[in-house]
C-alpha cells in the first residue's frame, strides 16, 4: 500500500467552516474515494499557518488527487472554493509532499 501526503492552504478565519464540511462529508463522497482504494485518509492543520497536512493510504495507482475528472469530486471543490485556495478551476492548491522518513 502506498503513501501519500500533500498540503493546501486554508483561508483565514475558515477553520470551523471547514471541519463542519468535512464532518459533514456526503456519502457519494466517501464512496468514490474507498471505491478508489483510499484508506486512511487524514488531514491535520497548522493553525499559526493555516496549512492543512493530508496523508492517506492508497491501494492501486490512483488516490484522490486523481479523481478531479468526476463530477462528484467537482462538487465537492465548488462547495468547498470559499474556504481555502483553489485553482481556476476550483481545485484546492495542492502541493505534493515528499517522504523523507518512515517508521512502522
């Protein structure tokens, strides 16, 4: 199983705004990404910087990162564009993190 992790930029003052969307996650959702083989699915926030950390477990080639083509997914970016930074397209601004340690 592969690793990934990435980090996009919150907008200020969007903190609870995005945890409530995200308790909130619509079921289609969550189904699209375990029907793609993403597992563990986590993101953190750095509240001094407002970066959000995400990492999750990926079974096959794709994660989510690779299901921006869906219209679920397209959704989900428009309904979540005022809280944080995005793309023309309504894409998170998404950077891709390397791994440089891991310890099981």
């Amino acid at each position: 199983m592969k690793r990934q992790a990435f980090k996009m930029k919150l907008l200020p003052g969007m903190k609870e705004e995005y945890k409530k969307r995200h308790d909130g996650i619509w079921p289609e959702l969550k189904r699209l990404l375990a029907e793609a083989g993403v597992r563990d699915y986590s993101i953190f926030l750095d509240e001094e910087t407002n970066t959000l950390f995400a990492v999750q477990k990926q079974e096959g080639a794709s994660g989510s990162q690779d299901l921006g083509s869906t219209e679920i997914v397209k959704r989900w970016w428009a309904f979540m564009a005022d809280v944080m930074q995005t793309n023309p397209d309504s894409s998170p601004v998404s950077i891709p993190l390397i791994e440089v340690f891991h310890m099981d």
